[in-house]
C-alpha cells in the first residue's frame, strides 16, 4: 500500500512538474546565431514550436520595434513556406552606409506551403538584421502564431524585470556590448588593409636596411680577409725564398 501511494504521489508530482514546465519550452523566442551587438549586425533565429496536438502551426507573423528601426531586415528562405516583408516609412530619419532609409521593414509574415509546422515538432525562421541600436539592451519582437485549425495565439506580452513572466511573452532580443568594428565591416576591414600595409611597408622598408647594413658588413667583412689573405701570402713566399737561399748556402759550404 506505501509503494503504491508513493508511486501515485510520484506520477502526479511529475505530471505537475511537467504541466508547469511545457510552456516554458514552448514559447515562441528568438536568438541570434553568434552574437547580436550594439550597433552592428546579426542573424537571428525565431523559434516556433508547436503547442497542440491536433493542430499545425501554418502562420507567423512577426513585428519589428518601431521605437528602434531597423534599416537593413532580410528573411532566408525556408523550404516549404512564403515570406511576406511589409514595410513603411520610418517615423524619424534614418541613414544606412551614408544614404538616407525611406522606408523601413515593420513586418515579416511566414505562411506556409504545405502542412506547416506539425505536431511535436519546432521551425527555425532566419533573419539578417541591423544596424542594431547603440541605446538599446533590448529589442522586443511581438509575434502571431496561427494553426491549421484557425486558433490564434498573440505572443504579445512585453516581460518585464523582476516580474514573473506572462502567458504569452514577446520574444526579445538581447543585445550585447558593441564591438570595436560594429559601425561597419567593410570600412574596419579597410582600415585594417591599411594599416597591415603600412606595417607591410615599414616591415619591409626595416628588412631592407638591415639587409643593406648586411650587404656593407660583408663587402668589408670580405675585403679585410682579402688583404690578410695577400698579406698572409706574401709572407708566405718571403718565408719560402729565404729558407731556399739558406739551404743553398749551406750546400755551397
């Protein structure tokens, strides 16, 4: 009777703990595919994973802050569902590489082809996104998800600090601190090129004087043995000419 009730207990414990866990785990979210910086550029990932057992999830539809714009929204296709960008003029100016940005993406609508998101499975939906704000920890991205069987549910709930978190949390975005080469890839890796080649060049101009110091230390290195060879010879022969006579003396007497 105890191992029973023990494992009754167990199995209601373990179903609560579930129930109270599962939607943690199945909320709509986003992350980004490396880092997300201040001021630069990302790819991040919306994670839909669907919720009911008798239902696919054939639509998202995804809104992006409008308090921080982002100048530059491109969607990666998807095998087996349509992207829809929507766009519209941002409310303050904004400048992009020098130019000046008229219209801004406000929305991103996925509808699939096919059966969509089916039962007990998740879809990833990649976006490249930026510049990102530099005055922002945070971008908040309110999301609709709809199934095949017309129910809806608005992921719409901002979380917020030091609350507990709602039924339907908005997916966000954290940023991270900005990078030194975050304002512009292509204008760092400029700067980089030229400062390598001006290392490049002062490089070789250091290698070039120390090949030519080396240069002059062997000419003279090579001239002084030169004149120690001649001298060294001639003693040589001065020797040779003088124990010649010698011996020729000898002989004679």
């Amino acid at each position: 009777m105890k191992a029973s009730r023990i494992a009754a207990v167990g199995a209601v414990s373990g179903i609560a703990v579930l129930a109270l866990s599962a939607p943690a785990f199945a909320h709509v979210g986003v992350q980004p595919e490396g880092a997300a910086a201040k001021g630069g550029y990302a790819v991040v990932d919306f994670k839909v994973p669907n919720e009911r057992d008798n239902a696919s999830t054939t639509k998202l539809e995804v809104n992006f802050p409008t308090d921080h714009p982002l100048a530059s929204v491109m969607p990666q296709p998807v095998p087996g569902w349509k992207a829809e960008v929507t766009k519209a003029k941002p409310a303050k100016p904004l400048e992009s590489h020098g130019k000046q940005i008229t219209e801004v993406v406000t929305k991103v609508t996925w509808t699939a082809d096919g059966k969509g998101v089916e039962p007990g499975y998740f879809q990833k939906f990649p976006v490249s996104i930026g510049a990102l704000p530099e005055d922002a920890d945070q971008l908040v991205f309110k999301a609709i998800q709809t199934y095949s069987n017309k129910e809806v549910v608005r992921w719409i709930e901002v979380p917020q600090e030091g609350q507990e978190e709602p039924d339907t949390p908005a997916p966000v975005l954290k940023l991270s601190a900005a990078e030194d080469d975050a304002h512009g890839a292509s204008g760092s890796s400029d700067a980089k090129a030229e400062d390598t080649g001006a290392d490049a060049q002062n490089t070789a101009a250091d290698a070039s004087s120390s090949d030519s110091g080396s240069g002059d230390g062997s000419d003279t290195t090579a001239r002084v043995l030169g004149i120690v060879g001649i001298v060294v010879g001639a003693a040589g022969v001065a020797y040779g000419v003088l124990a010649g006579r010698r011996r020729n003396s000898g002989a004679a007497a």
